[in-house]
C-alpha cells in the first residue's frame, strides 16, 4: 500500500486533462516500455540500437512541434530551422575548437543559439501581430531560404574558421557527443548514444507533461482555443507564444545536436522542403494535442521509412503522404488519441458490465 | 499580494462610498460629468496627498504614469481618475474611425467608482466599439483614455486587465472544450498561488451556482449556465470595472439570474457598463444611463429622464 501510496504521489505532476494517461495502469505500461526500450541495445546490439537512436531524436523534434502547434494553437514549419541551426552550430563550434571540453560546451551552446534563433524569429512574428497560417508560411521561408542559402555556400570563400561550409555536400566528419576534458572525457558512441538519446526523450516529455498540466499549460491551451478571450483573462498572449516557441526552438536544437553527431554529418537537406514536412506528419498522424502521439508516431513512421528505403523502395514518401491524407481523413484527431478513447471506452463497457449483476436489483 | 489586497479593499470601500454619495445627490454626478480634466485638478489640489492616494499611487506608479508632471501640475490621468476624484475611468474626444465611417465620435463618458451605468442606443450607435476601446480590443483614432489615475489610451488589452477592467463578451465566449472547472482556472490562477487555487476554483463555481457542472465542458452547458460561467470569470479576476454585453438569445429567466448576479457583484463594489437593449430591463438595475447614437453621447441622465425624453423615444422608434 505505501509503494502504491508512493507511486501516486510521484505521478500526480504529470497528470491532468491536458495529457492523456492518467492512471496507475499508464504509468505500469510506461515503465515497462521504457525498460524494454533501455534493454534494447543488450538484447539487438550497438548497431541496431545506432539506427534506432535516430527515431528516438527525431521524437525530441516532433515534441517541439506538439507543444508549438498541438497545446498553443500555432503551426510552424520552422521547427528544421532551429534543428539545422544548432546541427551547424554544433559542427562549426566543435570542429573549430577541436578538443574535447569544446565538444562538451558545444552542446548546450548550440541548442542556445537555436533558442535565440526561435526568440528572434518569433520575436518579429508574434510582436508584429503576424497570425494563423502566415505563421505556418513565414517559418517555412524561413526554412526554404536557409536551405537555398546554405546549399550555395560550396566556395572555399565560405569557411568559418578552419571549417569549409561545403553547399550541398554539408559538413562531413563532425565529432560525436562528448562529455568531459582532455584525458577524461568520454565520447558517445553506439549504445551510449541511444541511452543518452533517451534519456534526453524521457526527460523532455515528462518535463513537457508537467509543463502542459500545470499553471502555463493551461495558458498555453486558452491560447490555442482563443487568443483574444485569453487576453481578456489578462494574459499576455504575445508573450506565451514567444516563450512556447523559444521552448520549441531549444527542444528543435537538442534534437538537431543529437542528428549532427549521431550521422557525424549535416547538410542543407534538413532545411529542405521534404524534411521539413516530415515533423507535421509525424505530429498530425500521432496526434497533435498528444506529446505520446508525437512519439509513438515518429517512432513507428521513421521506422517504416527505414526498412522501405533499405529494401529499395523509392515510394517510402509517397507512401508516408498517403498515410498523412489518411490520418487526416479518418483520425483527425491523431491516432494515438483515438486508441486512447477506444480503450477507455471498453474499459467502461466492462466496468458496467461487471457492475450490473451485483449494483442495485432494480 | 499582500500590497494589491490591500490595496482593492481600500478601492472597494471608495467604490461603496462613492456609490452612496451617487445616490445621494444626483447633481455631483453632473458636476463631475461637467468638469474638464484640468478644471478638476483645480477642483482637488490636494488629491496628492490623502489617504487614499497612498494606496492607489503603487499601481498608478507600477502603470508606469507619473503622479504629476515637472511643473508640479497634476497629468490629465490623474487628474481626472486619480486619488481624490470619485471617478474610475473617463474617456476624453474619444473618437475611432474605421476608413471612412467614424464609429465614435468625440465621447466624453465617465463612470464613477461603483456605480453601474447602462450604455443604450438603437443598432450601430457605437455601444460595442466604445467598450472595445476602453478594453483595447480597438485602438483610439483619437482622444484618451483614463482609468484610475493612469493614460492607458495605448496599453495593451491584458495590462488594462491587470489593471482592473474586466469584460464579459456578448457570446459567451468561454472555452467549449474545456471545462467549467478548467475554465474557471484560468481565471483564479491569475490572483492564487498553487496552493489555494483548488479551494478558490470550486468557491468560485458555487458562487455562481456551477460547482455542480465542474467536470461539463462549457460547450454542453446551458446557454446561461455559459452566460454565469463568463461572468463568474470575468469577476474572479477581482475588477473594479466590468464591462458587460449582455449575453444574447437568453430566456427571461436566464436574464433574471444573470441580471442578479450582475447587481450582486455590482452591491460588492464592481463598477459596471452594461450595454443593454431593454429599456425596463435597464430600470430594474441602472443608477445612470447613458445613450449612444450615431457615434455620439445623445443623452445622459436618470432612468426616469432618459425614458420620457421625446428625442431618445424617437431614436429608438426610428421614423415611427
């Protein structure tokens, strides 16, 4: 009783109405995906446990757009912009420095400079009243002239300290992740890599339940269901979506850390039109007013993709936009969430069920 | 927290005193609706300097408007709604122009701390840009807005919130999809700390009989239940000015209550505009009325007054 008594109290920050999960049950089923996640490396080995890495940052880069467009209402394209900027930031600040304690910093200040980026960006947006679907054209722009710009930057005259930008072809040989100095550092490779992937997975989407259930959360939502109804309650909209977007921007820039040294390499293609569609169908699949949605979707569609490239198909995208439209059409609200109701739903027609025979005999 | 508590108590007991001394003599309103601002920092020189400046000087201060400018004058603010004036909010050649048309034209209006004043006029006469102006949902054209001692003609609409005007939407615009419980949080989450906001949230929702409907999204609520709720939440946020559209399509028992809950709040020291279109519904709640036609103050007076004039029946009427 007192384990179980404990185990409530530990749960109750990340529980409310705007997450789905709120029971022991939830909690029990988590533990044991999330054991059997943390196994995965010992039991299929460091290279499946590489490619699997690669899913699981992607879910950090669908959680910044939840929280962005799911829980406040705004739809950003843009979230490739922040993830390529701390991606390149990463290469040219560790590259540059070449030892390992740089390598170390490199890390929280390129996920830094992607949150400047996302203040600034949404700085000018949400201050200068731009709205709705411009919101959604202007980060895609955004992302579009990045890519352009940087694709052009093949030159010898586009070096940044001692590292060529190199256009198209990107950065190659990026270092890994790396903690600590000199002698007694510690490079993150292989199974590492994934563990420390997903602890950075898990704690961005408990940190983001308890955000989203608590006191800004809640604003958060009002904003989404109406930003002018929300100012009249006295809170200060402009603000909240500039301070959801910067939160967007970090969560974007640690995901593009972690794919800069997880390929050793970036390129211009993160700000391409492909990649930056990719985050919205993972988060509308999954179910945009759902930070597990995000997850569970970016998981299993990133997968597919995987094995349909690998086995040669070149219809791996065709086939994720088929999968989109049909999302859309049929689940519109994400199909996590509609499991989620299924399930409930059967739980209650049993409850009912079990119920009856011994309630009241009228 | 504590300094902004007691600083509403001691508005709170103006608001009731000045709503006695409204009743009392109906000529120290006109009066007050005579004066210029400059003409009334004559009138109180010495406003500076009582008691109940000092308890409304921290927010005049904290809106960012000086007590008095270089010369030692008092700014037009506060010398129209500050400390030793009665009234709360007071618009001067307000005027809004959109394009061609000019929705407001030249208002001078002000309402007295406490008093519940009904805003009349027939269709388009610019009852519903006035109160977006006075909450910012509109930007003036032209002219100023004051409110309690502070210009807040160019501050954004949740600033004039904090500073105490609050707003009730003619649609209930409450949240559908969340419920009466979440959406009565978002309001008593602004004035309590975690702690208390539980207790607060289920005290607020009884007071206007909705504790029942907790767990209801506020979509599936009846019409007046949605018209209670908006109120409730509007007045958790603790103003001392609300501004209220009334909510419409509602029964006449609907009104009743919400009319109740509107003189209830009103009796706890919540000044009120309410634009209403029912003349005898007016008389049952207003002290004062004002009548908007064409953009412009046409009247402004008793309920006695306003209803046996000839020209505001022939507004109202049209060409009949």
């Amino acid at each position: 009783m007192g384990l179980g008594d404990t185990f409530d109290r530990l749960r109750r920050p990340f529980e409310g109405p705007n997450t789905l999960g709120n029971s022991r049950a939830f909690w029990v089923g988590f533990l044991v995906v999330l054991a059997g996640l943390v196994g995965y490396p010992i039991g299929f080995g460091s290279y499946a446990a590489s490619s699997a890495a690669l899913y699981l940052l992607y879910a950090i880069l669908a959680l910044s757009l939840t929280v962005i467009w799911g829980y406040t209402g705004i739809l950003s394209f843009g979230q490739v912009v922040f993830f390529g900027v701390a991606g390149y930031s990463f290469a040219l600040i560790s590259m540059n420095l070449e030892s390992a304690l740089a390598t170390t910093l490199a890390l929280p200040v390129a996920v830094g400079l992607a949150t400047l980026a996302a203040l600034v960006l949404g700085y000018f947006m949400f201050y200068g009243e731009v709205r709705d679907v411009y919101v959604t054209i202007l980060t895609l722009v955004v992302a579009l002239v990045l890519n352009t710009f940087m694709a052009q930057t093949a030159g010898s005259e586009w070096t940044v300290g001692s590292v060529a930008l190199g256009g198209f072809n990107g950065i190659p040989a990026i270092p890994s992740l790396t903690f600590g100095v000199g002698e007694a550092a510690v490079t993150l490779d292989g199974s590492a890599f994934y563990w420390f992937t997903l602890a950075a997975l898990v704690a961005s989407y408990l940190g983001l339940r308890a955000l989203v259930n608590g006191r800004f959360g809640y604003t958060m939502v009002a904003t989404r269901e109406d930003e002018d109804r929300t100012e009249m309650l006295g809170y200060d909209v402009r603000r909240v979506k500039l301070l959801v977007f910067a939160l967007g921007g970090a969560l974007a820039g640690l995901s593009g850390v972690l794919y800069a040294t997880w390929g050793n390499y970036i390129s211009p293609s993160v700000f391409g039109i492909t990649f930056a569609s990719i985050p919205v169908v993972w988060v509308a699949v999954g179910g945009r007013r759902s930070l597990l949605g995000a997850i569970v979707a970016t998981v299993v569609i990133e997968w597919f993709r995987q094995q349909l490239s690998a086995t040669g198909s070149q219809y791996a995208l065709i086939i994720v936009g088929v999968v989109l439209l049909a999302a859309i059409l049929f689940v519109p609200e994400g199909v996590v969430p509609r499991l989620d109701a299924a399930l409930t739903d059967v739980r209650d027609r049993f409850a009912t069920n079990a119920d009856t025979p011994e309630g009241t005999p009228e | 927290m504590t300094a902004t508590d007691t600083n509403t108590d001691t508005e709170r007991t103006d608001a009731s005193t000045a709503k006695t001394t409204d009743a009392l003599s109906a000529e120290a309103t006109e009066v007050a609706d005579a004066t210029t601002p400059d003409a009334s920092a004559d009138a109180a020189p010495d406003g500076g300097t009582t008691d109940a400046s000092d308890a409304a000087d921290p927010e005049a201060v904290a809106a960012g408007t000086p007590p008095s400018d270089t010369s030692g004058r008092q700014s037009p603010a506060v010398a129209a709604t500050g400390p030793g004036t009665d009234t709360l909010l007071q618009t001067d050649g307000l005027t809004k122009r959109f394009g061609g048309f000019t929705a407001i034209d030249d208002v001078d209006f002000d309402v007295e701390a406490g008093e519940l004043r009904c805003l009349i006029g027939p269709n388009g006469a610019g009852k519903s840009t006035l109160l977006k102006l006075i909450t910012g949902r509109h930007d003036a054209t032209s002219g100023a807005i004051y409110y309690d001692g502070a210009d807040i003609t160019d501050r954004r609409p949740h600033e004039r919130v904090d500073l105490g005007i609050g707003m009730k939407f003619q649609v209930p615009s409450v949240f559908d999809e969340l419920t009466a419980y979440e959406n009565m949080r978002l309001s008593v989450q602004r004035t309590h700390a975690d702690a208390d906001l539980d207790e607060a949230i289920r005290d607020a929702l009884e007071r206007i009989d909705l504790a029942e409907r907790a767990t209801t999204p506020a979509g599936e609520l009846s019409h007046g239940q949605q018209g209670r709720l908006e109120i409730g939440m509007a007045a958790a946020l603790e103003p001392d000015l609300l501004l209220d559209e009334p909510v419409a399509g509602l029964s006449v028992e609907e009104r009743n209550e919400v009319a109740d809950l509107v003189t209830e709040l009103n009796g706890d020291g919540i000044a009120f505009i309410v634009i209403e279109h029912d003349i005898d519904f007016v008389a049952n709640i207003a002290d004062e009325v004002t009548v908007l036609h064409g953009g412009e103050v046409f009247r402004e007076g008793s309920i006695e007054a306003i209803r046996d004039d000839d020209e505001v029946r022939r507004i109202y009427l049209g060409g009949e």
